[in-house]
C-alpha cells in the first residue's frame, strides 16, 4: 500500500492516504469539507465516446450525501443513439475510486467517473464501461487470469509557424526542443493526467511533423503504463478530456484524428495487452512468447477484421490504413516488427543486467523483467469507442483460448519480415485484410456478432447501433474515389477533425 501513496500525484489520494480502489463515500465527504470543494462534477462517457458532465453546487451535507448515495437522473436518448426516446430514463452512479479535483475548474471542483444504472436499478446492459467489465469478467471465468491493458495516444498539436528551429518534414521522433515546440505543453498534460489518477510511461514527440497554411503540426505520443483494463480505459477517456482542455486554455489547437493529411503520418491508438495470474506475468515461458500468449494473439488474428468496428470509427480511419505508412493492412503478427498488425515488443528478455553495463558502480544482479513484456495491437486510432475497443480486445484474447487451432492459426500468421516487400508478395497473397470503409468494417461486425454477445458481454442493441452507425458512413468506395482530389479529403478531415 505504501508503494502506491508515495508520490501519488492525486491530491484526493495524498490526502486520504489511502489508495482510490478503496475510497469510501465518507472519504469523498471528508475530501469536500476539508478542502473547501464548492462543485461536484459526474462524468461518464456518451456514443460519440466524448465525455459529458452535470454540475452540482454543493451547499449542504444533506444533498452532497444524495447524490453520492442515489447519483442523478438522465436522459439516455440524448446520449445513445440505440436507445428509444420512450424508455430513455438512465441512472447515473459515482464511482468513487474515480475521484479526482478538476485542474482547470476556477471554483474548486472535485469530479468522478459513473456507472450507468436502468429503470430497475441494473447496470445497463449496453453501457459502454458496463460492457468492458462484463468482457474482463468473461476473460477470468474462462482463462483463470487478469487482463491488463494500456494505450499509446498519439495527437497533433497545431499552432501558428514560428519559422524558427524548423524539424525536419516527417523526422520528429523523440526530438527536444527547440526543434520540437510542443514538449512543454505535453508536460502539461502529462502533470494534469497524473493528477486525475493517470498512471503515465512516458510522453515524447512523434515522428509527424509539418507546415501548412502558416500553421505548423506537431504530432506527439503520451503511453501509459499497464493496469486492469477498465482503469485503462478510464485513464485515456479522462488523458483525451485534459489534452483538449489545456489546448483550449493555451489558445492551441489538437486532434486525435487519424489521418489529417495524405502522405504524412497519422495517429493511431496501439494498444498493448498482458495477462496476470497471482500477479505473475503469464506472457513468456524460459524467456520465450507463451502457448497461452499465443493464444490470445490468435483470437485477435481470427476477430481481427471486427475489431476496427471499435476501433476505427468514420472514414478517415481508412485513410490511414494503407500500406507503407507504419499502419496495418494485413492479419498477420511478428517480433518488433512495425509492418503487422499485432507486435511483440522488446521485453527485456535478454537476462543481461544493461543498468550495472551502463552504471559500473552499480552492483550487478539478477532483475526479473518478465513483467514487462506485451504484445501490441496496432490498428485501432483515435476515433475508437476506448470502452468499446478494450472490450472488444478483451473478448478477442478470450476468443483464443477458446479455439482449438488457435496455436496453429498463430503459426500460420506468424510473420518476421517486411510484408510488404515484393520478395514476401506469396505470403501477403495468404493473409487476411483488414477491411477498407466503415461499411466493410459493419460487414465483418455482423459476420462475427455471436462471438462478442457471449456470455452477454456486448449486448445486442449496442451491436445493432455500431453496425447501424458504421453503415451510415456510406463509404464504400470513398478512400478509392477521392484519393487524389486533395479538397475533397481536406473537407473529409475537417468533418472527423475532432472525434472520439
């Protein structure tokens, strides 16, 4: 327990001394009082997979204990499309383990994250953080371990063109400042993230960098560090919320789009994947990729073409994925290979003790680093549903180890090369695409719907209204009609420009 309140960077945390999993309404209560709280804020994602929020001024005990005890009424249809107009009453309830003081509120304000509740008081079944924990509840029952997840979030900063320092076009990785002019703004984030309970890896520029227009486009990546995956989840609803905010505040301008230009880089959301049993990483054996972490690469190479139903939401998303642009085409998977869709990172495996090589004082022994290794899928972007897509991942992983040939579906996938080459053009021949419009993407929902409705983890309606949204796209053919008309694709940005 020490270990997670030393340095906690959530005021809430550092003064209850007390980790949030275990934060009671009276310690929400005592919060408020003793630190002079005036607002509470719920929050709780809606179908556009923004977050929204209700106010309340707190100006007695009585009501502030009301609303933590019995949450607050709203209206359904107004935030899912799949629900009626005539049944459209929902319950809200806090959670308090989500709590955490608002950074940019003048009037202090402490907020948290709810839990949508039915007319008879049940959680709703096509709730978006209802059906990931329905999905990591399945993961346990079938597979005896915990799954574990976190997101890369990539975004471009846009600001007026300085004309000084310039990067070089498309060469931002990793760059300091002054070359890179957002790094400080990041940190923001990052400190602000941190405070909402965000457990953050690192922050760093991307590789997408340019000038358009007398404005220059800065893209950059926050990675979060891996927890069970409705934290994960959580964590990057509220990352996206601060990014925004602060952009606002700082007079900037940012984007989780996908794809805002053809021929520069584009933002995806990786997602990278761990299953725990007793706290144990289950994912290598004798320093080897597990049977069982195979597994649950073949469930998300079998499930692969449904997935984008959750985790590429309009048509930029496509626009991305295309070949030779370090995004996905394929179903395939290798080792710290870029060019797949699912890649088995680096994960410190070698058993050589790097700190003692690169520190001599520094007394030489033996770290087991077992815990750090995942696999990473890579097509999802920033237009995802993150309840919905984790979910989905989730159920994939399952989906594995309920497949008899997942273990040979895993070798027959298995790629080490550039599969793009033209010397590998067999081996592309065999693989499976991943599909190329929303449409398509609604198509491979519908085909494999049965898999995500077991065990009554993706409800019905909530398949229903992705497939019905998908569809609405009408894009079947857009990425092939207006790939080169460059007015036509700068509309198509500006319409999906701020999405998920």
């Amino acid at each position: 327990m020490i270990d997670e309140l030393v340095l906690n960077a959530n005021p809430v945390v550092a003064y209850l001394q007390k980790p949030s999993k275990d934060f009671t309404k009276k310690d929400i209560i005592d919060f408020i009082v003793n630190n002079e709280i005036k607002m509470v804020n719920f929050m709780y994602p809606g179908g556009d997979g923004k977050l929204k929020t209700l106010n309340f001024v707190i100006t007695n005990l009585q009501y502030l204990d009301t609303i933590l005890t019995c949450g607050e009424r709203v209206d359904g249809s107004s935030l899912f499309s799949f629900i009626e107009a005539g049944s459209s009453d929902l319950y809200v309830m806090p959670r308090y383990c989500t709590a955490f003081v608002d950074p940019f509120a003048e009037i202090p304000t402490l907020c948290m994250l709810c839990s949508f509740f039915d007319k008879d008081g049940n959680p709703l079944a096509s709730a978006p953080e209802h059906t990931l924990s329905k999905a990591c509840k399945a993961f346990r029952e079938v597979t005896g371990m915990e799954f574990q997840a976190m997101g890369e979030l990539e975004y471009y900063v846009i600001d007026e063109d300085m004309n000084v320092f310039p990067a070089i076009d498309q060469h931002g990785y990793h760059e300091s400042a002054p070359y890179a002019k957002t790094n400080a703004f990041r940190q923001q984030c990052m400190h602000y993230i941190a405070q909402t309970g965000g457990q953050i890896k690192y922050g760093h520029s991307e590789v997408g960098n340019f000038s358009q227009d007398g404005l220059v486009y800065e893209q950059n990546e926050i990675e979060f560090l891996p927890v069970n995956a409705e934290d994960a989840a959580d964590q990057l609803m509220l990352a996206k919320w601060v990014i925004r905010n602060l952009a606002y505040e700082m007079n900037l301008n940012v984007t989780f789009s996908p794809k805002i230009t053809i021929g520069k880089a584009g933002s995806g959301l990786h997602i990278h994947m761990r299953m725990l049993k007793d706290g144990k990483n289950q994912m290598l054996d004798h320093g080897k990729l597990s049977d069982d972490a195979r597994r649950m690469i073949a469930g998300m190479m079998d499930l692969a073409p449904s997935i984008t139903a959750f985790g590429n939401k309009n048509p930029m998303s496509y626009f991305r994925l295309v070949p030779h642009q370090e995004a996905p085409t394929n179903v395939c998977w290798g080792d710290r290979n870029r060019s797949v869709l699912v890649r088995v990172p680096l994960g410190w495996s070698s058993g050589v003790d790097m700190c003692h090589a690169a520190n001599p004082l520094e007394e030489s022994r033996d770290v087991d680093t077992t815990i750090k290794q995942t696999v990473e899928m890579r097509s999802p972007d920033g237009s995802a549903d993150l309840y919905q897509l984790l979910a989905g991942l989730c159920v994939a992983c399952r989906h594995g180890f309920e497949m008899a040939n997942a273990l040979e579906i895993a070798e027959r996938t298995y790629v080490n090369v550039n599969i793009h080459d033209a010397s590998n053009a067999d081996k592309l021949a065999e693989l499976a695409q991943l599909p190329d419009s929303c449409v398509a993407s609604a198509a491979c929902l519908e085909q494999q719907r049965k898999v995500y409705e077991e065990y009554g983890v993706f409800s019905p309606s909530m398949i229903d209204g992705i497939i019905a949204q998908l569809r609405a796209f009408n894009d079947v053919s857009l990425r092939e009609e207006i790939s080169d008309q460059p007015e036509k694709i700068k509309q198509l940005v500006e319409t999906y420009f701020h999405c998920g």
